[in-house]
C-alpha cells in the first residue's frame, strides 16, 4: 500500500468565525443542486474508497483509503487549517473541501464513495456524502455513527432497519451497539443501489472507512510530534 502526504495553509479566519450569510445561502443552495446528471453505478463495484478526517483545534487532517476488491492498494493525507466553524446541517463547509482533497490526490478514480457522514438521512436531503460526490462526479454514500433525522423502522425481510423521514424510507441500518452504522444513499446511489451495496460490499465500505480514519488520526498525532 503507498501512502503520500502533502499539506497546506490558509489562515483566513480566527477560531471560531461564522461563515456570513452569503456563505451559508451558498452551501445551502448547493444542497440543492439535484438537476445535475447522475451517473451510473457499475454492477460490480471493484473500487471503493473511505473518506474521512481528523481534527485537533483549527488543524485538520483528511484521509482517503482506497480498496481494490476488497483490499486497500492506495491511500492519500492531506492537511489543511479551518476557515470556518461548523453549521449544524451544513457538515460540509466544515470537512467537505478536505476530504474532497484527498479523494482527488489518490491517482486513482474510486467507483463507489464512502463518507463517515450523512447522505439523504439529512434535514436537507442532501449531507456532506450527497455534495462531495456531487462535486466529484462519483456515485456516493454516507455511513454515520449516530442518527441526525428521522426514526428506525423495524427491520423487514431483508433483514435491514430503515431510516424514516417526512414519510419516506431514507436509508438503511446496520450493526448492533458499537458497531451500529446509519446508511444513506448520497450522489447517484438509489435506496435500491444503497442495499446492494451494503448485500454485497458492506465490509469493504466500512473497511475503508475505517482506514481512512485510522491514517487521518496517525497522522494527526505526526503533526502533534514533529
């Protein structure tokens, strides 16, 4: 597996600096942006990357791992500093911009986006997973720790919980306690897309995922040491 790394600065803003108003009209505008076209998700998905970011203070690290077949062959660090704090329902002017960073630096094109975020399981439809896939043009989803909206429905006969929103089903729930994982579909990924994926590649998403996090909070620890 080869590992690059590269960082950077911008010193924009003080800790603790609001985006103004033109900003957040911006992103929210942005979560919104569903007339562009999708893309298709191939049936057999070889390449998968986690994404996901570390942060200590204005300093963040974000890590992208990526697994062919199962297995992670590429993975790309990047630093960067915050310019902004973050917006309850806006996640991705917080991480957003550095995972994207890392995702774009890996040399190699992922086919399936996973983002320890939310996709549709959103107030806006449209989380951190929806917009970087949105912005990459690569077919996307989000796994989440906790549940941001909605409510659980009993599992069904496939076996999934499902996540209830405004009357509708906007993703799927996986694991028991520590392990329990919110899915929502993001960019292109359908909620029939999202239980093929979680049916046939549940445990290289969440492999990956946990790469990235792994890498991102090495690495974090470097700057602390160095």
């Amino acid at each position: 597996m080869s590992l690059r790394w590269r960082g950077f600065r911008r010193d924009s803003a003080r800790p603790g600096e609001l985006p103004d108003e033109a900003e957040l009209r911006f992103f929210e505008g942005l979560q919104k942006l569903f007339a562009l076209p999708s893309v298709t998700l191939p049936r057999k998905v070889r390449r998968i990357c986690g994404a996901d970011a570390e942060y200590r203070g204005r300093v963040v690290v974000s890590a992208a791992a990526l697994s062919v077949n199962g297995i992670v062959t590429n993975s790309y660090c990047y630093r960067g500093r915050f310019t902004i704090s973050y917006v309850s329902g806006l996640f991705y002017m917080h991480e957003g911009p550095f995972v994207v960073a890392a995702i774009e630096r890996l040399g190699s094109r992922p086919q399936l986006l996973c983002f320890d975020a939310h996709g549709a399981a959103h107030p806006r439809s449209a989380g951190l997973a929806t917009v970087a896939g949105m912005l990459l043009g690569i077919p996307s989803l989000g796994i989440a720790k906790s549940l941001l909206v909605g409510r659980i429905e009993k599992a069904d006969s496939s076996g999934l919980e499902k996540i209830l929103y405004r009357g509708g089903v906007v993703g799927f729930v996986t694991g028991r306690g520590r392990e329990r994982r919110y899915w929502s579909p993001g960019y292109s990924v359908t909620l029939a897309g999202l239980k093929r994926i979680i049916a046939g590649y549940r445990d290289t998403c969440l492999q990956s995922l946990s790469e990235a996090h792994r890498l991102s909070a090495r690495y974090l620890d470097y700057e602390d040491q160095s």
